[in-house]
C-alpha cells in the first residue's frame, strides 16, 4: 500500500514520516539529516537531506508533483520531480565552479533533445567528473533518472538529483531523436569566421595566463599552440577555461568542442575557446608524436648523467624536499615580465614604471633517482601544477592562510610523491650547482 503523498519541500512532514515508520528518535533522524549534507559540503538543502535519508532508509516518500515515468521534453514542467528523461546530446558546455554558503561546488550544463524539443540540463559535483569519464560528447544518448524540474530564464531546466543515475548510450535507445550534426574541423581546414568547431588535436605547449579588465569587469585569459598531423594553430581560453588550459601539458591529447575562429597574429587565423567551448581528453589515435610537432626529442635520462646545457631531456624520481621560498614573484600585471624593486618603486624594463602588479608562482623541489638528487624548479605555469592550484586561488589562499601554512601543506603533500619531468639543466648563479627547470610535469 503506498503511502500518502507529502510536500518533499516541508522538512518537518519528512521527519515526522521517518520517525513514525522506523522508530528513530527525533535527535537521531536530524543527525542522519545533517551528516548527509555535511557529505555533499552543505550544497543540499534541509528538506532535500531529509529526503535522500528517507530514501536510503526505503520509505516510499511520494510527492503530490513527482512523477515517476519517462516524460518527453515537452511535457517537463517547473515542479516535477523524480522525473525520467532520454535526450541526445546536443551540447556540452564547460564546467564551473560555485559557491553557495561558503562551500564550493561544481556544476555542468549540456543541452539535451528528443524529437519534441530541446531543454538545458544540470548535472553537479561528483556527476561533473562523470561527463568526461563515460566519455559523453556531441550526440551521445543519455537517460537522466530521478531528476527535478526547476526554471532557467523562465524555462523549464532538469537537473540530476543527488540520487539520480546517469546512463551513456543505453541500448534501448534508438529512436525519436534528432540528428546532430558535428562540425570537427582538421587545423588547415580552419578559416577566420567560423562558429561552433570542433577539433582534435596535441598540446604543443601553454604560455602564462594574464589577467584583463573589460567594462569594468575583470577577466583571464591564456594563449597556448595546438596540432594535428594538418599543421599547428594558436588558441586562446577566455576566463574558466584558461585555468583549465594551464593545467594541461605539452603533448597532451585533447578535444575542443565548440570553439571559433577570429584573425589572429600574422592575418593567421586563431581558435578562440568562449563561454560555451569545453576541453576534453582525446585518444592518441591519428595524432603526430610531440616530437613531431616540435622537433624537439625528449631524451629520457638519470639525473647522474644530466650535464649543463642539457636540452629536452627527461627526469622521473621522488621528491625528498620541498625547497623554502615563498613561493610567488612579483611580475608587471601589463606584460607578466619580472618585476624590478627600484628605489622610486617596482619597474617593469619593458612598461616602466608598474602600474598593476601581479604574481607568478614559483616553486623547487628536491628529487632523487637512486642515481643522484637535483633540485628541480618550476615556473608560472609549471609550479602552478606542482603546487595544485591556479595563480589566482593561490593569492585567495595565501591571503586567507598565509605562506607558511601553504608549504607546510606542500611538504606534506609533496615529499615522497613521484615526478616525471621535462626540461632542461643550467647552473644555478647562486648556489654554483645544477639544477632542472621545468617545462612539463606529472605525478604518478
């Protein structure tokens, strides 16, 4: 017999519901309440925990708007929920990042289709990762179960509940959706003016990120240089997408999905990633080696064999220090060069006197082989990866916690792990010994 249905808004109806089925003091439900949105960082509601812990506790919760079946698009209205849903991807947009109450989270946007229309859909936080590890892109099939209807710009948006499942390409679904069209593009087939491209292609390398103000607004931005087996072709990500571009490392394999194209430098066309591109992992297949691309041929070698004015050569071995500083230069917030300390003040030798300023990370680290120890140091875009955050939320960070906590932190996090690293080795002026700067790292 089902139960009567309640207002899964109203908490207290909830919790009544759950103490008089199961027995549970009052004091024992109101903390399986608050442990549940302690796990999802304070991003549920109060009466959105007291129905997932319903739930899981197998009431049957029924709501006055809940429908539990397959709708079509066109039937979806602000209200509904444990509501079913099957769509082909129409668009993918990227990730962002949120705050709600002090916690962050993370949210994801795509644009979903069946043959009676089209409607936004909102995945967040442990579903986000979900998109690019099922590998959903343009024109995958997807069923969205237990999702809620809320309103975008006064339309109906469906958004996947805490509880929801998603399913990528199910094999019952084929039929009653739209054909979409794909628009990838190889880098020589791209031309100036063009809109909604795709392209796949290797990471050649990623310059430093800059920071602009446009009506009053501030903005990031960050150049980086991309190929295929057709040619090689600048790229330019705008805001979110420039931290997500600094973390990626030469000879990286990637998808871009709808970027477009504007005159660049040299009357060359340039691809611009915007508000609406996003950056997925692609498969190597069908694309040119880094050396290829380069003509640079990274030489794998011990760290007792690396000598002075070693070019393109590669390292792998554990941290054993992290190496005292405090982690950040000042750099000329107009052109990112090195910022000077004169008497009158701070100069730039290419602006003058620095009008903004900003910084640029910095970090060395110790690394032993078995065969010799050296001290490996990164830069701007390099030291961001091996601290793990972007420039500007190690400022908020250094702000709010001070340097001396963040390397305590480092050296926790740091020593022991194991480094690949590319690059290459010069004489330190200072200290008179070797060391490797950093081009590309990973951590395994």
């Amino acid at each position: 017999m089902k139960e009567m249905s309640m207002d899964i808004n109203n908490t207290e109806e909830i919790i009544a519901h759950i103490r008089e089925k199961t027995g549970k003091e009052d004091e024992e439900v109101k903390q399986l309440i608050e442990n549940k949105k302690e796990r999802f960082s304070g991003l549920l509601t109060d009466a959105g925990a007291a129905f997932m812990v319903a739930k899981e506790l197998k009431l049957d919760v029924n709501a006055a708007e809940s429908v539990s079946e397959n709708l079509k698009i066109n039937q979806l209205e602000e209200g509904m929920n444990n509501v079913d849903v099957a769509g082909i991807v129409k668009q993918i947009f990227s990730p962002r990042t949120f705050e709600k109450e002090g916690k962050k989270g993370l949210l994801n946007n795509l644009i979903i289709a069946d043959n009676s229309g089209e409607i936004r859909a909102t995945v967040w936080n442990q579903d986000v990762k979900k998109l690019e590890e099922l590998k959903v892109e343009k024109g995958s099939k997807l069923r969205l179960k237990n999702c809620y209807v809320s309103a975008y710009n006064e339309k109906p948006q469906i958004n996947l509940g805490f509880n929801g499942e998603m399913i990528v390409n199910p094999s019952d679904l084929t039929e009653g959706f739209p054909k979409i069209e794909t628009n990838e593009k190889k880098i020589a087939e791209l031309r100036e003016g063009l809109s909604s491209v795709d392209v796949k292609a290797r990471v050649i390398r990623v310059y430093e990120e800059s920071g602009f103000e446009k009506d009053g607004r501030k903005g990031k931005v960050r150049n980086f240089e991309i190929g295929d087996d057709t040619g090689k072709i600048r790229a330019t990500a705008w805001n979110d997408l420039s931290e997500q571009v600094g973390k990626l490392d030469q000879g990286d394999p990637i998808k871009i999905e709808n970027g477009y194209t504007k005159k660049g430098l040299k009357e060359e066309p340039e691809l611009h990633l915007g508000w609406s591109a996003r950056i997925v992992t692609a498969e190597d297949e069908g694309l040119p080696k880094i050396e290829e691309l380069t003509d640079e041929k990274i030489e794998k070698k011990k760290i007792a064999d690396l000598g002075e004015g070693d070019k393109f050569v590669e390292i792998e071995g554990r941290i054993i220090a992290v190496q005292p500083g405090k982690l950040f230069y000042e750099v000329c917030g107009k052109c990112g060069r090195k910022a000077k300390q004169l008497e009158t003040g701070k100069v730039c030798e290419n602006c003058g006197e620095i009008e903004k300023e900003d910084i640029n990370l910095v970090i060395g680290v110790r690394v032993d082989d078995g065969s010799a120890q050296i001290d490996v140091a990164g830069f701007g875009n390099s030291a961001e990866k091996i601290i793990g955050l972007g420039k500007e939320e190690f400022k908020k960070k250094e702000k709010e916690e001070g340097i001396e906590k963040i390397f305590n932190e480092l050296e926790k996090e740091l020593v022991e792990k194991k480094i690949k690293t590319s690059g290459y080795v010069r004489k330190n002026t200072f200290s008179d010994q070797l060391e490797f700067v950093v081009k590309t790292v990973k951590f395994e």
